[in-house]
C-alpha cells in the first residue's frame, strides 16, 4: 500500500521558496541576498547562559507555557519596549517559535468555515495555517502606493469586513514596510467596527529604523481583541533556536495553551536559558545590529535609487522590495541567479500583491552587499 | 551630533571606506563627509587610520612586549613629563598610565627577541625617575582593536529561506 496524504495536506502547495533554494544550491560563488535569517549569531553571553543551562544539567522540560522566569522578562521586556501590559502567569505563553504559536492560535479561534484574512504580501506561514485549522484564507493585498502598509481601503475592497480573523506583519517580511501608530488607527477601527480579531506577527519589532514601533495592541479597545506574536529570531539572532511567544487576553491563551500542551507539552529548554539572558543583557548587542542593519539598509536603498530599481524607502526588518525591472519577476530572479550568482526571492513566493516585486534581504555583510549590486548593476545594463 | 557619531563609528568599523560609501552608509552629502572628518581631524579626536595586521600569517618575526614600569616622582616631574621622553621612541607603540600595582602599562614593537630586550634595557630602564620594568612577550595574538583573529564562523545559514 501507499500512505495517501490527507486532503488538507494537499490542500497547501508546497512553498515557492523550496524552487529558488535548489537553484541557488546547485550554482558556485553566490552571493544570497535570499535569506530570511541575521547574518549574526546570537549573542556570545545568551550562547554561554545555554552552554552553562546543559552544564548544569537543566534538560528537563519546563512548565507548559514556559518558564515562569522567562514568562516575567519578557512581561518586563515589552512593557518598557513596547508599553505592553501581560501578565506573566495567565496571559503570556513560550512556544518553540513564532510560527507555532501563530498556528496554536489559528487553531484555538477558527472554526471550520470562518473566513481569516490575510494581509499580502507576507511571510509563507499565516494562509496555510489558515487552511490546516480549517478556516478559509482571505487574501488582503497590499498596494505599492502604500507603501504595501494596511488601509482600511484595502480591508474594505477586499471583503475582510466579514471576515473573523485578520492577519497581519509589521515590520513586514518580505517588503520591510512598517506602519506607525497614526497608519495603525484605521485599522485598529476597522478591526473594532467589523468584530475581527487580530493577529499581529510583531517579530520584527525591533528592527524598525524610521520610527519606534507600535503595537497594534496598544491601540484603544484592541488589547481585548488581539494576540501579539513576537519572539527571539530576528533580534537576537536566534532563528535555530526556535523560540517565540504569544501574547493575549487570558481566555486565548489558555486555549492555545491547551493545544500547546498535548502538542508539543513546551518549547525546548535550553534556548528559554539563552533567552533570559539575551533579554536582561542583551540590549547593546541587539543596538548594534539594528545599526548594521540600517547602514546596511541605506547602502541598498541607495545603490537601488542609482541604478534605476524603483523601490519604496522600506524602513523594517532587513527587507528591501524593489520592483522587478521586468514585468515576470521569478523569470527576472532566475535569470540573475543564473547569470550573476546573485540570489533574491521574487515576490510572488509571498503571496497576491508580491508579484513584479523582488525581496532583497540586507542581513548579508557589507562587503558581499557591495558585490552583489555590482552584479546585479552588470546585469542591468 | 548623530551624524558624527555614526561617521565616528563606521571609521572604528572599516576607516578604508570611501568618501562615497560614508555618505551612502550614513545617510549624508558626500561634502558633509568630507567636512565633518576634517573637523575631527583638526580637534584631534581623530588621530590616524591604521591596518590591524596579524604578523603570524605572515612569514616574518614581529616580537611584542606589554612592559610595566614603575616610576618615582618629585616636585619637578609628573607623569606627563615621564611619558613625553618615554613616547619619543619609536619602538613604543602604546603607553598608557594606569591603575594598580605599576604606573604604566607599555606595548613595545620591534624585529627581535634581543632588539626588545635591548631597548627596554638600554633606553627605558635608565630613566632616572624609573624604578622598575617588568617585560611579557606576547606569545600569541587572539584579538587586536575588536578584531578576532581566528578563522571566523562558517555562513552556514540556508542559501533561501523565508
């Protein structure tokens, strides 16, 4: 016999960024300006309170929904970042990274045929959790004039006034667009007006250059109604680590601390040690290579104004989403890749709106950035 | 103030960048570049750009020595005025007056084991107001000016990833 997938396996495709990995394995001397992680790694003092965890023997699980200690840095973390007020033991729960906890989520607000719209572009994960908890993804687009921010325009044109969940990322992975508290307002009305609820994937939040970064949930009558998704990925340098949190009114997550505990029972010890750590002393590093980033970010944006690349001042995360000098972007993204050995992503990997765009990740050393526009320069003309 | 700063930080970082990767780096004119390092340079606080050179990848013996000295004053002479002659030697290549057991702590550069020996004992020692050197010959080099000088992580990061 064979194992047959079932239907809500096959109901997702597999993700386009699988194509444009095997391309760039299988060609010499590329540069990638195609990955979705720092080119960092987490600070040395978070690594030695890991290594210091497993000398002292700490291999066992932890509570549910995490240290308790852990839980109350970071109930202290996005107070003073962020003025987020969570309670450590009731409203904040660890997960082995922001995708599980955004699945968790999915799966403890949708039922089956409730309709959770997606802001687009965005990252690979939120529609085909959608679509394993059951419910029915609403693409959002995003428009370029905007800045590839959310309207309520875009929400209204969309149909998402009759949709239960919104999602959405900001700062955005793949445009590196972030939204300030006036953009946010709107939203937070409409989201208010039509009784959706909101998950905010904020995993990017600090790693926001133009201005400080606004939490949805701090908007009036949002906390209420929103679950904000952060974690140590981006900041800290710690994607193989695979921790994230959620945060949100109790009800929910005790719902999704249900799921969670006969799931994965909780996230893995070693790295809740490095990330103690990483918040209570890790500010300095985590300033530092928001200012790589940002040099790194201008240098970009810069050498794309010089050579003609149309692209919006992308102000988070360290994405750049230029348009695609030809109207096919995989086409455009193949043919350098294949010419120059310069990798990108072309948009249409992340979903309705990312077409005719290419993402241009920045977390990739100065010196080979420097490379890599002169190839992608060469290419051009 | 903030482009300063930033100008101040990129230099530490690489003071090989060009004039026109300053400004794209920091967001400024070239001409602000050009202005604001020059006034830098004339306050002084920028006092030179230099190579950090690991010698052991390179065939060619450079010995090194941090050197403690211990000093006596009088009413006459000051640590500045000790440091002035001491400075003057080309062979000194840091000096700085510090805490603890000795006054100064001095790195000393030259070809040879006998040249260093030499110098310390032939040209520092014989200072009248110096009362004591204690010479380390440095075996080995790990990290100069914030740069490691091991062989640095492998990118092992997936080529594209979401």
């Amino acid at each position: 016999m064979t194992i047959e997938p079932s239907a809500r396996a096959e109901a997702v495709p597999p993700s386009g960024i699988r194509r444009f990995f095997e391309l760039a394995e299988q060609q010499e001397e590329v540069i990638s300006l195609g990955v979705g992680e720092p080119d960092f790694s987490a600070p040395w003092s978070a690594r030695e309170a890991a290594i210091a965890s497993l000398e002292q023997g700490k291999t066992s699980y932890t509570a549910n929904r995490g240290k308790l200690e852990l839980r109350e840095a970071i109930a202290d973390h996005v107070a003073a970042h962020h003025d987020l007020a969570y309670d450590s033991d009731e409203e904040i729960l660890i997960t082995t990274g922001v995708s599980e906890a955004i699945d968790l989520a999915l799966r403890a607000i949708v039922d089956p045929g409730d309709t959770v719209a997606v802001a687009q572009p965005a990252y690979i994960s939120y529609v085909p959790g959608a679509i394993f908890a059951g419910g029915e993804p609403l693409p959002v687009v995003t428009r370029p004039e905007d800045e590839f921010t959310l309207t309520p325009e875009v929400l209204t044109e969309s149909g998402a006034r009759d949709a239960d969940v919104l999602v959405m990322n900001y700062p955005n992975n793949p445009t590196g667009a972030t939204m300030t508290r006036e953009q946010l307002e709107p939203v937070a009305e409409f989201a208010r007006e039509h009784d959706l609820t909101v998950l905010s994937d904020e995993v990017y939040a600090q790693l926001s250059y133009e201005h400080e970064h606004t939490s949805i949930a701090t908007l009036p009558g949002m906390r209420e109604r929103t679950i904000v998704f952060n974690g140590f990925s981006k900041a800290y340098a710690m994607t193989g680590l695979r921790l994230g949190y959620a945060l949100g009114p109790a009800g929910v997550i005790e719902a999704m601390n249900r799921i969670h505990q006969y799931t994965m029972l909780s996230a893995p010890t070693t790295p809740q040690y490095a990330a103690i750590e990483a918040i209570e002393s890790c500010d300095d590093e985590v300033a530092e290579m928001r200012d790589q980033y940002n040099r790194r970010r201008r240098f970009v944006l810069s050498r794309f104004e010089e050579l003609g690349l149309d692209c919006f001042p992308a102000s988070g995360a360290f994405y750049a989403f230029p348009e695609s000098p030809w109207d096919d972007s995989d086409a455009f993204a193949e043919a350098l890749l294949e010419e120059e050995g310069v990798a990108v992503v072309p948009g249409d990997v992340f979903g309705e709106g990312g077409e005719g765009h290419l993402r241009v990740s920045y977390a990739t050393g100065l010196g080979e950035l420097k490379e890599a526009m002169a190839r992608l320069e060469s290419f051009l003309s | 103030m903030e482009g300063r700063d930033e100008l101040l930080a990129l230099l530490r970082e690489n003071a090989r960048y060009s004039t026109a990767e300053l400004a794209r780096l920091a967001d400024m004119d070239e001409e602000a570049v050009e202005e604001e390092i020059a006034a830098l340079e004339a306050e002084g606080a920028l006092r030179g750009y230099q190579a950090v050179v690991d010698w052991s990848e390179l065939d060619r013996e450079r010995v090194r020595a941090m050197v403690e000295l211990n000093v006596t004053l009088d009413r006459e002479t000051s640590y500045g005025d000790i440091a002035d002659r001491i400075v003057k030697f080309p062979e000194v290549t840091a000096l700085r007056l510090v805490s603890g057991d000795y006054d100064f702590a001095m790195e000393v550069e030259g070809d040879s084991m006998s040249e260093v020996s030499w110098f310390i004992s032939e040209k520092v020692a014989p200072i009248p107001e110096i009362t004591q050197t204690v010479t380390h010959y440095v075996m080995d080099s790990y990290k100069e000016n914030g740069i490691e000088f091991g062989d640095g992580d492998e990118d092992d990061r997936l080529s594209v990833s979401p």
